[in-house]
C-alpha cells in the first residue's frame, strides 16, 4: 500500500541521548518500549506509519508490530550486547510529514533501520534522505513497483535505492492477481475503472486495468475521484448507467467504503473490488450492510492461518496492546526482524560490537538476510523486494473478512 502498504518525533535526539519517545499503546498507560537488558548499546529502530487520521487502524497495527519484536529480541538476548528500542513518528499519511520524519531519523546516530512508511506517496518522499544517509527502510506495506524498479519499470527495471526494501508483494502482482480472480473465477467480464490519484491507487488501478483487458474482459468507464471529499454521487450514478459488472477501486478505505455504499444506493448491485488498502475492518463500517460480498487483495497468506504465525499471533493478544494488528502487523513484524537480523550479523562479524559505519554495513547486510518470519520465508530479491509473491483475495461476509482464495500470480 500499500502503497500505502507504515507515528511522533519532535526532534533529533541529542548525541548520545538515550531518552525515546513513546511507542508502547497500553491500557495501563505504559508507553515506553521497555524491552529488557539486552546489552548496553542502544540500538534504535524506527517507525514511520499514520498514527492519527483516517489511516491510524493500519498505522497503529505497524507500530505495535515492530514494538513485540524489539521486546522479543530482547528477551531472547538475541544480539549480544545490544538493547533494541523503537522511535515511531507519526507521517499522517502525508509526504511531506514522512519526508520531516525521515530527516529526523537520520538525525539520531541510534537509528540503524526504519519500518514504514505505509503509503507508497510517502515512501518517494522519504528514500532519498535514508539512501543519502546510508539508513536502511524497510517497508511492510507499500506496494508500487517504481519504489524498488524505477519509474520505467514494465520495460527496463532499475534500482535506485540501495537502501529501500519490502516485505510486502508489489501492484505488479497485486492487481493482475486481482483481474485473474475476478474474470476467471467471479466470472465479471465489465469494469469500471476507479482511482484516487495517488501513487498507490492509481499504479494498483492501471496494472488491474491491464490484465483485465489481455484476459478479455471490457472497460466500461473510468473515474478519478478526490479523496478529500466524501460524496461519490455523482461517479455513483455513472458506474449505475455503465453497465458494469464490477467496480475496480485503486486508493484506500476511507474513500472506498463511502463509495461503495453509494455505488449500492445508486442502483448499482455490483461488488467493489480493490488492493490490501481496502483491507480494513473499517471499511465493512462504513460500506454498511450492502457492502457484502465487495473483495480485497492482501498481501500474503491470512496470518491467522499460518503456523509461522502462532506465535506471534499469541505473543500480540499478551503484551495488551490496545489496537489490532491488522492487514500489515505479521509484516511490520518480519520488518522489524530483518533490521534485527542485520544488526546481528553486523555486530558478529564485529567481534561483538558496532563499528563506526554501522549504519552502511546493517544495510548491506539486508541484501542477504534470510530467515523464516511470520509471514513466511523473508528474503529480498535484487530490487530489494521481497521473495514471497503469496496474496489472498478476501470478501466482505457478515461483519468480517473472509479469505476466499490464496496463492501467487503466475501470468495471463
């Protein structure tokens, strides 16, 4: 998001400053990410997610996420020597807040990784500032293919950012996954095309678009729509008089639910389909009671199902945070640990302690950590995208979504 698809700093720390900024979100009011006695260096994990606004249930789930693995590390002593803690800044799903934060990041010589941004419009904002610096990112959400393959990606692939990486699949498997699902098995042979003109939205609704139409089925309209407003009637009205037999949504729940209740009350009986930023539980609030049987794509498997993930799962509901885990927590957490797996393998080759250019050496390090995570076998490929392509596509049924079918994108 996923483009899209991951809270508050208000100043670089000091050098050598240990004090950090709040990241824990529980009942009793505990807010420091206390995480054990690892060691005696610090060794600071970033967060960059929306922790306030209409994307704070996705945002929430991130921080909370990257928060159990800090805790987990050290409760193992899983880097010997090395206390792990986390700094989350709130970027409000906006460019220029995560561009701030990212500067910030980099301003605090603790910093040796970043999880987030959610928002793939965020992200462009941010790798530069982390690539100059040396700092590692490493997204659990964002899904647009330029991040990691350039701009000119569908002819000729170029990295432009050594230090970026995701666990999360990219929109050139998302959406034609999506076209494959909804023209060969829901069997909807007319679309109509809509998008919210971000980067995730509209790169996720153009590579749907194109593998709907190489597997033969119609585009019977397309809309842009703004989303800072919340009367669709108008689009409501054009999808009603198109003909269509699914709608296809490129941006994220806010606007999708809106839209699609409308969409129902214009007259139009027919499922609204979108990406993982749809993905939400609130989006069945506010698509209403007409809203079943609307589907999403998610990045992975549905974490509930995967014994990788029991754990984590368990470990989640015990450290009482008060927000879910939601669509990306299984991969805000396997973020987390790639960071740590680099520190580590950093710190052995060390002799046990951090070297100067420990910041250029954890984020070569990344390019080869490897190791079974939450969500499956965690690995980068040569872009710095993650090696597992699983998504599922999940329906709207009753007050819950329900995983309707899993698998990889294999070509039309």
């Amino acid at each position: 998001m996923r483009q899209r698809s991951l809270i508050a700093i208000t100043a670089a720390l000091a050098a050598g400053a240990l004090t950090l900024t709040a990241c824990g979100s529980r009942d009793s009011g505990d807010k420091g990410s206390d995480s054990g006695n690892g060691g005696g260096t610090t060794v600071v994990i970033g967060v960059d997610a929306p922790l306030t606004g209409d994307l704070s249930a996705l945002g929430l789930g991130i921080r909370n996420s990257v928060d159990l693995a800090a805790k987990q590390a050290n409760k193992k002593n899983y880097v010997k020597g090395v206390t792990f803690k986390i700094e989350a800044a709130d970027d409000q799903a906006q460019p220029s807040s995560g561009q701030s934060n990212a500067t910030k990041f980099v301003g605090n010589k603790d910093v040796l990784g970043v999880v987030g941004p959610l928002n793939s419009s965020v992200a462009q904002s941010m790798q530069k500032v982390f690539d100059d610096a040396k700092l590692v990112e490493v997204s659990p959400a964002n899904t647009n293919p330029a991040l990691t393959q350039g701009d000119d990606w569908q002819k000729s692939k170029t990295r432009a950012y050594k230090s970026y990486f995701r666990t999360a699949t990219t929109d050139a498997i998302q959406g034609p996954f999506a076209a494959q699902y909804v023209y060969k098995k829901a069997k909807k042979t007319k679309a109509f095309i809509i998008d919210d003109k971000k980067t995730y939205g509209a790169g996720l609704a153009a590579t749907f678009t194109d593998e709907f139409k190489k597997l033969g089925g119609k585009i019977v309209g397309t809309e842009h729509i703004n989303p800072d407003t919340k009367d669709f009637s108008a689009v409501a009205t054009k999808v009603k008089n198109s003909g269509a037999q699914v709608v296809y949504y490129g941006g994220e729940y806010p606007q999708a639910g809106p839209l699609s209740k409308q969409i129902k009350a214009a007259g139009a009986k027919v499922p609204l389909v979108g990406g993982d930023g749809i993905y939400a539980d609130d989006f069945i609030k506010l698509a209403g009671a007409k809203g079943a049987g609307d589907l999403a794509t998610s990045v992975g498997a549905p974490v509930e199902t995967l014994p990788s993930a029991k754990e984590f799962v368990a470990n989640y509901k015990a450290a009482g945070y008060k927000e879910a885990y939601a669509a990306y927590g299984g991969y805000s957490y396997d973020s987390a640990w790639s960071i740590i797996e680099a520190v580590k393998k950093v710190v052995d080759d060390n002799g046990g302690k951090l070297p100067d250019d420990a910041r250029a050496k954890v984020t070569a390090a990344m390019q080869n950590v490897s190791f079974d995570g939450v969500t499956g076998k965690v690995s980068f490929d040569e872009y710095g995208d993650a090696t597992n392509k699983q998504l599922t596509v999940y329906s709207v049924n009753g007050n819950a979504w329900k995983a309707v079918d899993s698998g990889t994108y294999n070509g039309s």
